[in-house]
C-alpha cells in the first residue's frame, strides 16, 4: 500500500486526503433510503442496520435528471453535470453527423469535461480499482485511471491492458451473470470483496445495477432478498476493515396505475406532434440506453428541441397544463437549477410527477418486456438518497455544487475520505 495517508488531492476544485485506510465508496444503483430501511426492519440485514444507527447515516440530493450516468459522474468526480458534462445516458448532439446533427449514446469519455478523483488518487499513488455492473459506465468511471477497472458484464473479456487486471471469473468465483438479473449486482460485491482480501488496495468504488429495484419496491421479497446479499458484503468489508461509503445514483418510484398496472405515461412527441405538425418538436429522453427491457425507455425526465418559428414560453405554458407535469423550465432556468450543461440540454426541460413518466412516441416504445408494472426514475421524486457509513462522521461538507444548502449524493468521498472518525 502507498504511503498515501498525510497527502491530498486537489480534483475540480475540492480536495480529499489520499485514504490512510482502505475505502470503498458504493453506488447502489436506485436505492431509495426505504429499501434500506425495509430490509432492516425484515431482519435480514444486520449490518446495514448498524450503519443506520452508528452516526453515519443522512440523506441527501442526486442530480436531476435522476439516472444512473449524471449521477455516477457526479460521484466520481464530486461535481454536478454542469462541471463534468455528462448529463444522460443519450442526447442530442449538434455537431454529430458532419454537423447536422443526431441523437447519440453520451456514453463516451470524449463527452466528459473533467477528471474524476479516481484517476487522481491513482496518479497521486494510491491503489485504485473500480468494479461496474454495466459497462456503459466503466469507460467514463475509468478515464484515464491507472488501476483495475472492469464491469461484472463483460468479466469473462478482461484483460491486463484494457482492465489492469487479467482474469476476473475465477478471483470473484462466478461466472457472468446474465445483463437482467441480481447476479450481475452480486458480482461487483463479491469481486469487490476478493479484491480487497487478496490486493493491497486504497480506494475502491463499486457500482451495481438497478435491475431489482426496477421490479420490486421497499420491503418486498425481492427486494429484501438482494439487500440481505448485499448486506453479508459489506459486513466482509467492513471486518477487512475498510471504510465504506453507501450511496445511490437515484430513487425510485412506482409509475403505473394502481389498480389496472398500466404505466402512467406522457408521450411526448406524440403531443407535441398534435400541436406543432408531426416531427417539427424533438423529444430526447435521456434515459434511452441499450438496455431498456426493465424501463422500456420511460422515465420522469424529458427535453424537447422547438423548431426557431415555436415560441418556447407558450409551448412551456401548454406542456405545464398537462396532467402529471411536475416542472417545465427553458434551457437557461433548468440548466441553473439543476446544474446541468446548457449545450446538450434542449430548449425545454420537462419532469413529470411521482408516478408519471414520459415517452416520445407511443409506437416507439416497446413495452413488450415489462413483466411487471413499471417503477422508474429520472425526476425531482426520486432525488432523495441515502448516504450511509461505516464509521461517525465528524463534520458534514457545505456542498460546492449547490451554495452549501444540502448534502448531496456527490459529497460523499469527500466525507468518507475527509470527514469520518478514524475507527
Ligand atoms: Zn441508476
């Protein structure tokens, strides 16, 4: 291990102490703090019910849009989009396509706009590994890191050069578990426990999948089946004794009609077709991924490009009128408020309610792949979420990316290596 512990690391404008014991900072992807809760009160996760009641625990704010990239970036670099650029899974980029334009994956690290603390801590010598779920996001969590980083998806192709690390299956001892499952989010606990048992390592940051939390709300059997896994790893790292940092990318929220089960759902395109003239309004939906089966691509959060001739205010005015709008801002109003990059955010944000999502087209969304009815994320609803840890914690930080007014989910490797106590 580097002697890593009286040194810091200046990374967009915030500083962390290199750790002086091992620390690991886990996204759990779409945890709202009630399946925490509901597990504990269940029984079967003990540990997490320390953490709830050791002096570690608070909740805070993610960034909207409230999807898995923005937030996993925010993370990691301790910014808000607005900083890091990163502020979906897709949009609209101007300059695609010889300058035409087109609708593109923002998966790319050529999109991010700042260096994550991960890469720094490794340039500064401390041991880093990252270990994904997906591995839309190992790409931009990996940018430019010198250590180990690798997604549970895609563990049987790793190699030295692309991974630092050349063989994956065999250390975490599974194989690769299918893209829609637990298992997927079990593999980047399990290799993140072997990793720790058997490397010297400083930092680590773990990032699973929201697959469950798609499908089963707080409390339920499926549900508490995966936080009860989740729960004997963490209790491992924990008596490895590493630091650990719990937080999440999002909530998440029921989004279909209670009684029939259908989901609540705007589309969009199709309403701003019916206004305009047909395809004259671009919808984005930002949550758009290749992997869609779960969400069938709807969640709480849109933009919209108008064409020149449209007056903005009044298409805001109308879409506000609609039933289950939350909020509709302009691009200069959302890009404040939610800290977001105004050049890949359209003319128009739009969030939709608790339980509403919104769609483009409905011929456009297969809906074919869900199996049960839809819980989802993207909005202001599913901004609140946990940050829990293994040890008290001294001193909250005044957050840089909001005036100091809240904690958010991009604070806590600043408190997990700056602000806990040392046992
Ligand atoms: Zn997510």
């Amino acid at each position: 291990m580097a002697n890593t512990s009286e040194r810091t690391i200046e990374v967009n404008g915030r500083s962390y102490r290199l750790p002086s014991q091992p620390t690991v900072v886990v996204c759990v992807d779409g945890c709202e703090f009630d399946y925490l809760e509901a597990a504990v009160a269940a029984g079967v996760a003990p540990f997490i019910g320390k953490m709830l009641k050791g002096g570690g625990a608070f909740k805070g704010d993610c960034v909207i849009p409230s999807f898995t990239n923005p937030n996993n970036l925010s993370i990691v670099c301790g910014v808000p989009p607005s900083v890091h650029g990163i502020c979906g899974n897709y949009f609209w980029d101007p300059d695609a396509n010889g300058g035409e334009g087109a609708e593109v994956m923002m998966n790319d690290p050529a999109y991010l706009r700042a260096g994550t603390l991960l890469a720094a801590a490794a340039e500064a010598g401390a041991a880093v590994a990252v270990v994904t779920a997906k591995d839309k996001l190992r790409r931009l969590l990996g940018w430019q890191l010198k250590g180990i980083c690798f997604s549970a998806e895609k563990a049987d192709k790793v190699t030295l050069e692309e991974n630092g690390i050349g063989e994956v299956l065999d250390m975490a001892g599974m194989p690769v578990p299918d893209v829609y499952s637990a298992g997927l989010s079990e593999f980047v606990f399990a290799a993140g426990v072997r990793l720790a048992q058997t490397r010297k390592l400083d930092l680590m940051y773990l990032s699973t999948t929201d697959y469950i939390q798609h499908k089963w709300a707080p409390g339920t059997e499926g549900a508490n089946a995966f936080y009860a896994m989740m729960d004997g790893y963490l209790a491992k790292l924990d008596a490895l004794g590493w630091v650990i940092g719990l937080t999440a990318d999002h909530g998440m929220n029921a989004k279909h009609d209670p009684q029939t089960g259908e989901p609540n759902v705007i589309y969009l395109q199709d309403v701003l077709d019916d206004w305009l003239g047909v395809g004259r309004a671009r919808v984005i939906l930002p949550i758009t991924d290749p992997y869609v089966v779960h969400h069938g691509a709807l969640g709480s959060f849109a933009t919209v490009y108008l064409p020149r001739d449209v007056s903005v205010a009044q298409v805001i005015e109308r879409i506000g009128g609609l039933q289950g709008i939350d909020t509709v801002l302009d691009n200069v109003a959302a890009c404040e408020r939610f800290e977001l990059p105004n050049d890949r955010v359209g003319d128009i944000v739009v969030v939709s309610t608790k339980h509403v999502v919104l769609g483009t087209r409905r011929a456009e969304h297969d809906l074919s792949g869900l199996t049960v009815p839809l819980r989802s994320h993207g909005g202001i609803s599913e901004q609140e979420v946990p940050l829990l840890f293994n040890r008290r914690v001294e001193a909250l930080p005044s957050s840089g990316g909001d005036g100091g007014k809240r904690l958010r989910n991009f604070d806590i490797f600043d408190i997990a290596l700056n602000r806990v106590s040392s046992s």
